[in-house]
C-alpha cells in the first residue's frame, strides 16, 4: 500500500512539473501579442524644404513618444481608441505641445469609413503645405497602421499597389491572419482616386456619420478635431 502510494505521489508531481512546463511555454507564445512587440516610431516620407514629415508606429511608452516629439512631431493620430490612457495621460511631462487629432478605436477586419478618409487627406494636405510633421498609430503599428501607411504610399507617393501592399505586408506581423487588410488597402486608394471601388463591397470604405468616431462634421465633410486630449466628451475614447 505505501509503495502505491509512493508511486500515486511521483506521478502526480511529474503531472504538475508537465502542467507547469506546458503552461510556461504558452505563456511565451502569447507574451509577444501583449508585450514588447509594437512597432516604434519610423518616419517614412516628408520634405526637407518645407519641414514636412509623418511617422506611423504602434503603441509608444514615455521614451518613445519624447523622442517622436523631440523630431518635432506635433500631431497625432491614434487608430487604437487608447489616446486617453496613453498620449493623454503623458504629455503634459514627456510632450506638451502634442494635439491628438483622432482617437478611435478602428476594427483591422472592418474597412475603413468614408469620413475617416476624408479627414486623413485633409489632414496631410494641410500638414504638407504648413511643413508640420505629424505621426499616426495603432496598437502593434502593423495592422490598421499599415493598412493607411499603404494607402498613402499608393494616394500621396504614387507607389504602384503592388509595391504598397508588399511593404505592408514584409513589415507586419502575423499578416495572415488578416488577409482581408491587402483588399482593404487597394479599396481605400481606389477610391480617392477614382470615386468608385472594384473590390469586394465587404472591402469598401463605408458610409458611417462622422460623429461615429468623434469626427466632426463641417459642412458635409468630415475633419478631425482640433485636440481629443483637450475635449470634455469621451466620444472619442472608445475602444
């Protein structure tokens, strides 16, 4: 009987040093996806006469975002919904002058809306002409960020897609999970483009009121607001 026991006792600890390995090994499987993994701050066009440049990035700690703002970047755009947790929360000591001009939470598998478009271009319009340099961002910087990044490549350098898209995807991670993202990306082109869009419909920029994602709506046309880390409304915050 006290042998059977010995032995009930050996296996039981073998079991749980198995559990224990299994669960530490999984736990470093899933430690890049919340952890340590977001793209940092890479400026990827602008304009040595004017002053003009944009960055795109994932989510940046206190250093990271000094650094953005010692470039001189004074604008941001954040595709997370985190802005208020975040940027909002840090500038004051590590980047004072710092707008956030966006700060909705964008779904990766959803397309983007027409309005968001509208205000991104004017955005960058109004950024070049005044030689502002200006950043954008989501959560891991690889994703919705490089969903846009791809569209200004295609919009604003007159990148030929193919050449957009395989830059989103040789600097993203964990592409293929979200095959929907290439479609997405040549639909937002194509459509400030040429007005229309050949892609599946389930890819194009849909209509949603500008007010959705705490836009604002000046004379049918949606424009980002001035600062959401300066607004009383929550509206923008969402996740």
């Amino acid at each position: 009987m006290k042998g059977s026991s010995s032995i009930f006792f050996k296996l039981l600890l073998l079991r749980q040093a198995w559990l224990l390995r299994r669960g530490v090994w999984l736990a470093m499987l899933w430690l890049p996806i919340g952890m340590g993994c977001a793209a940092r701050p890479t400026s990827f066009d602008g304009d040595d006469s004017s002053g003009y440049a944009i960055f795109r990035s994932g989510r940046m700690n206190a250093s990271e975002l000094r650094a953005l703002c010692d470039q001189g970047v004074a604008e941001l755009v954040v595709m997370d919904g985190s802005a208020q947790d975040y940027e909002c929360q840090m500038r004051d000591e590590v980047c004072p002058g710092l707008k956030v001009r966006y700060n909705h939470s964008q779904d990766v598998r959803q397309p983007v809306t027409k309005g968001f478009l509208i205000a991104f271009d004017s955005w960058i319009e109004e950024s070049r002409q005044d030689g502002r340099k200006i950043a954008f961002r989501c959560r891991h910087g690889w994703h919705r960020a490089g969903r846009l990044a791809a569209y200004y490549r295609i919009r604003f350098q007159g990148w030929r897609e193919d050449q957009a898209v395989g830059e989103m995807l040789e600097k993203g991670d964990w592409m293929d999970r979200y095959p929907q993202l290439q479609p997405q990306a040549l639909a937002m082109a194509e459509l400030t483009t040429s007005g229309g869009c050949s892609q599946v419909e389930e890819y194009c920029p849909r209509e949603s009121p500008p007010a959705t994602e705490g836009m604002l709506d000046l004379q049918g046309r949606a424009v980002f607001v001035s600062d959401i880390c300066s607004s009383d409304d929550g509206s923008q915050s969402s996740r």
